[in-house]
C-alpha cells in the first residue's frame, strides 16, 4: 500500500481545484470579497462571507430541484459536487462562529 504524505495530497488537490471551473452564476468564497491582503471592516467581511455561503446553498439547492425536475443540463455528479460545496463551506462558517463564541465566553471569563 502507497503511503501518501500530507503535502503531496494537498498538492494535488490544489492542482485539481485550479483544473476546475465553476458556472459563472456561482459565487465562490474567493470571490466575495474576502480577502485578508488590505484591512476591511470586520463586520462587512463577516457579511460577504455569510452571503457568498448562502449564495453556495442557494445554487446547489436550484441544482438539486432542476435536477430532480429535468429542468437543467446539470449532471448528477455537478449537483453532488455543489451540494458538498453547499455543505462544506456551512461547516466551515459554523467552526468559525464557534471558535468566536469560545473567544468571547473566554474573555468574558478573564479575571479584571
């Protein structure tokens, strides 16, 4: 059995993800703009990234209804692959606003 080390599956993933091309309708994580280069308003930031995530589920769900109807030319494995992306980036903002609800209670807990 091949031993497959950390960086040599994160290279090939990153190599794959460039290979592949979103429809021009879905907007990305990478594209809302959110960027960590020039310093926003966090607030905005926390918008953009909670509006390009719902924009995700929102494509996957027309996805899987267009699907199910015949209605798009979309193939099965594209809707899988937008629901896991649908999915994926609500896991991630989840993990995020849970590591700042413990900072939060972590400071409220600090001794003044």
């Amino acid at each position: 059995m091949n031993e497959i080390s950390p960086d040599q599956l994160l290279s090939q993933i990153r190599s794959l993800s460039k290979s592949l091309h979103a429809p021009p309708n879905v907007v990305t994580l990478e594209s809302a703009n959110v960027s960590t280069s020039t310093p926003t308003d966090f607030s905005q930031m926390l918008k953009n990234t909670l509006n390009a995530v719902n924009d995700v589920q929102q494509h996957a769900g027309d996805l899987k209804t267009g699907f199910a109807d015949g209605t798009t030319d979309a193939s099965l494995a594209e809707v899988m692959i937008a629901a896991q992306k649908a999915d994926l980036s609500f896991r991630a903002v989840t993990e995020v606003r849970n590591k700042l609800v413990q900072a939060y209670q972590d400071i409220m807990n600090m001794p003044v």
